[in-house]
C-alpha cells in the first residue's frame, strides 16, 4: 500500500511543474469543507514489504484551514513529485536475472540514464540493488547508467557458500559480457568497497574509474577499527571466529525489516550519527528506499548475510599496494560504521589513490549528498 502524510506548505502555493496528478476517489473528504479551503501539502510514501505496484492509492492526512483538525483516510486528487513517483517505481521494478556458468542466478537492476556511461554499483551490507536507486536521479543527471547487482544470497541471486571476494570479480566479468560492456566504472558502497577493490586487483585493466563512498577498509588490522561502532566490532569479531555465531543477530534484523522496514529503519536510526539521523528525518523517499532495500536483501533469509559478514571479517586475498590503477575514495567525518581512519589507510596503501574528505557527512548520508561528486568523478575519467 502507497500510504502519504500530509506535509503543509501554506495556502496558494503552487506545485512544482514536475509533478504528476494521482486521480482517486475521495469518499472520506468531510462535506462541509471545499477543496480549495484545505491547505496545499506535499507526500510522503511508503511501501508494503511486498514490493507490489497493484492496488495503490493515497492515504492522506489533511488540516483544515478552518478548524485545524487532521482528516485522516481522505482520498483526494493530489500531486507527487516526479522524484517520488521515480524512485517508488524502481526500487520496485522486478530485478532482471543472468544464469552464471555454475548455474547460479544473478539478479541485477539499472538505475539512472539508460543510455549513459556504464557504472556497476556494489551494495552494502547488508543490502541489495535497492540501495541504488538512491542516487538514480544524480545518476540521470550526470549522464550514467547504473548497474547493480546483488551479490550471491542477497536478493535474488543464488547463495554461494564457496565465495570469496576474489570470486565476486568472475561474477562481475560474466554480467558485463551479458550486458556487452567491454568498459565500465566500478563503484562500491560501505562494504561493497572490498568487491570494488578486488576487481580494480584482478580486472584494472577494464575499468575506467574505481570509487569507494564510505568503503570498509580490511578488518584484520586492529588500528583502523578503533573508531567502529561497537555493534561492528562485535558483528565482524564473532563471524572471523565463525560465521554461525552471528545468526541471532542477522534472524533479528532479518525478522525486524521483514515485519515493518520503516519502523526498523527508525530503530537502527538511534544507532547512527547525528548526519545520518537528519539525512533520515529530511529526505523521506530516500529513507523509504534505504529501509526497503534491507528488506529485499533478507528475501532468502540470513545464508548470503551470514556468509558475507565472514568474508568482509577476514583478510580479503589480496593487497592494496598491489592495485595499480586510480581508486577514488570519498570518507565522511561523522561515520562510525567505517571511521575515517579506515579511509586514510586505503589512500594511504594504494599508490594512485585520490582521497576525499567530507567532514559533515555520516556513513548513509555521504552516499546521496556527494552523489554529484563520485558521479561527475566518474563522468570525467578517461575512457580508453
């Protein structure tokens, strides 16, 4: 279900050109108010878990400019913006699938420009092609096409108890074949960032830009983590022991996001840093978004979390200083899911690094606020 909460922006105010108008039938509206006497107001969505298009409709809540009381249930003729109608649509697009050669499925989604230069975008942990779309709509202005695909258990891809993160190259090697890309960018996102950097190690010679924003740096180096939320330091110390140990942990955030995303999404809130929580409080859609993305990760239940928290606890399989082309990486100042100390090191390891501090941003936020950054890195590396 489509639910909105009104948000009022005073009388006669009008509409921003791109909108778009949602006809419904308004059995609730209250006979003794017109619609003119109702006060202009923005909406604010938000999707059942079962991701399905069917059936919506507009819940709002209304106050009068004549008695000041909320009318909850109206059903009215209302606008959203184009920027909410967007991102409801793709981040509840069905994800198309390739079978891999050892007969997995992979399942991936395109955001942004669908002509546009091609960046493979790897999600966080845990997380799925969902998390894309957050910055879709950066994406189409830069001119990019994003590709994201869901890594084995998360989504819809099939689990792989064998992976490594090396391993994750070949998937990757195999999707770009599908989808006939001969280059391409990579960008990783919080853990995604060890994938991105796995293949700048096993394909550089393909890509032509490698960005991690708020990318994990390796957890075996004790330094680095000093500055991780406790919650991590537990999670990540008790996979590196085996993976098994951490199912009470993954069972509860799986059964939380499955029951009610949004309600979740509001109880890990506490545990993010002052960024994050304002990121959260202000941009709703994108709150949306990010809560359904964890939802549609656990879609197949905890394997390919359980698994995934293992891989990012232990060294990864390769060095840093043994990268030999350009990574670009973007570091908030407030994360504590990923320290600041974590991105130096990366930098500071890998000869071509190009470091970006950005001191007011947290973990979640820096990934949509420096989205126009990373995107027009990206656009402006040379393409060989």
């Amino acid at each position: 279900m489509f639910r909105a909460q009104s948000h009022d922006h005073g009388a006669g105010q009008q509409p921003a050109p791109d909108v778009a108008m949602v006809h419904t039938a308004s059995p609730g509206w209250p006979a003794d108010l017109k619609p003119r006497e109702w006060r202009a107001t923005t909406l604010r969505w938000s999707m059942a878990t079962s991701g399905s298009m069917a059936g919506v409709e507009l819940i709002i809540s209304m106050s009068s400019r004549q008695d000041g009381l909320h009318h909850p249930g109206c059903f009215v003729s209302q606008f959203v913006s184009q920027e909410i109608r967007t991102m409801l649509s793709a981040s509840s697009a069905p994800a198309p699938s390739l079978q891999l050669r050892d007969g997995r499925t992979l399942t991936w989604q395109c955001y942004g420009d669908d002509a546009g230069r091609p960046l493979l975008v790897f999600h966080g942990f845990p997380g799925c092609h969902v998390q894309a779309a957050l910055i879709g709509d950066a994406a189409r202005r830069a001119g990019v096409r994003l590709i994201a695909p869901d890594r084995p258990g998360f989504a819809g891809s099939t689990p792989d108890p064998d992976r490594t993160i090396l391993s994750w190259v070949r998937d990757v090697e195999q999707l770009a074949a599908h989808l006939s890309l001969l280059r391409f960018g990579v960008l990783g996102i919080s853990c995604g960032g060890a994938y991105a950097l796995a293949c700048a190690h096993e394909i550089g010679e393909r890509l032509d830009y490698v960005g991690l924003v708020a990318g994990m740096g390796p957890m075996d180096v004790p330094a680095i983590r000093r500055g991780q939320h406790p919650a991590l330091k537990v999670l990540f110390g008790l996979s590196r022991l085996h993976p098994r140990l951490v199912t009470p942990m993954l069972r509860m955030d799986q059964k939380m996001f499955g029951i009610d995303p949004m309600r979740a999404l509001q109880r890990l809130a506490s545990m993010m840093t002052a960024p994050d929580q304002a990121f959260l409080r202000t941009h709703v859609a994108e709150a949306e978004t990010f809560a359904r993305s964890l939802s549609v990760a656990y879609r197949q239940g905890i394997d390919g979390a359980m698994s995934e928290a293992a891989l990012i606890a232990r060294p990864r399989g390769f060095e840093l200083a043994d990268i030999r082309i350009p990574v670009h990486v973007y570091q908030g100042g407030h994360d504590r899911n990923v320290p600041p100390d974590m991105g130096e090191y990366i930098a500071r390891h890998i000869k071509l690094s190009r470091y970006r501090f950005f001191p007011d941003e947290g973990h979640l936020s820096i990934v949509s606020n420096a989205a126009d950054e990373y995107l027009e890195d990206f656009v402006a590396s040379p393409q060989q």
